[in-house]
C-alpha cells in the first residue's frame, strides 16, 4: 500500500505503518519523503516522528530548506531523531531555514543568534 498508485492510499499507508510502528515499512517511508503528493510527504513525515529511520535524514533535511508546511513537518521530524544522525541536518537549518522551519526545529531565530 505504501507503493500503491493512489495517493490517498500512499497517505493511509504512511499513517497507519506510524501509528503501528509497522516493522519493513522503514525504506519505503523513506522514499514517500519525497512523493510528488504534499499530503503522503506529511503523512510520511509524521510517522517518522514515531519510527526514526536515518535514510530519510537527506529528503527530510532537503525538505526542511525548502520550506513551508512540509518544511516545518521535515524539521519536527528530524528533532525526534538521534542527533548523531541529525546534527548537520539541524546545523543547515539553523543557519538558513525559514523561521517557521526554525521554530519546528526548536532552533533560534537568525536575530536571537546575533
């Protein structure tokens, strides 16, 4: 289902293998960072705030620098994850993310590091 052709159904996957923390579901929530579809790339996002996986660290990472909405989810979910994986992820955040990115990062805004 994580792979299936049908977006919302790509979503419903991404929750559910979140919510059940569902073993083998790792590499494909991964990929589903980058899906073409906002909706399965939050829906990825937040299950990998429950299931830390360190292949995601670059598409959450690159998702976080571009911003938005998906920026802010990418950012919240690399803080759950073991900053031995994150660090640099979380050095380029702060140092040129948008602010929202920022804040979901818990990171300080450009002003308060000056």
């Amino acid at each position: 289902a994580l792979e299936d052709d049908d977006p919302g159904v790509r979503r419903g996957a991404a929750r559910v293998a979140g919510l059940l923390q569902a073993s083998g579901t790792a590499d494909a929530l991964a990929r589903l960072v980058a899906d073409e579809h906002e909706s399965v790339r939050l829906a990825a996002m937040r299950s990998l705030e429950r299931m830390p996986v360190r292949a995601a660290v670059p598409a959450l990472r690159s998702a976080a620098l571009d911003g938005g909405t998906v920026g802010e989810a990418a950012a919240r979910a690399l803080v759950a994850m073991p900053r031995s994986w994150t660090a640099d992820a979380l050095a380029d955040i702060a140092a040129v993310a948008q602010l929202g990115v920022r804040r979901a990062a818990g990171l300080p805004s450009a002003e308060a590091r000056a």
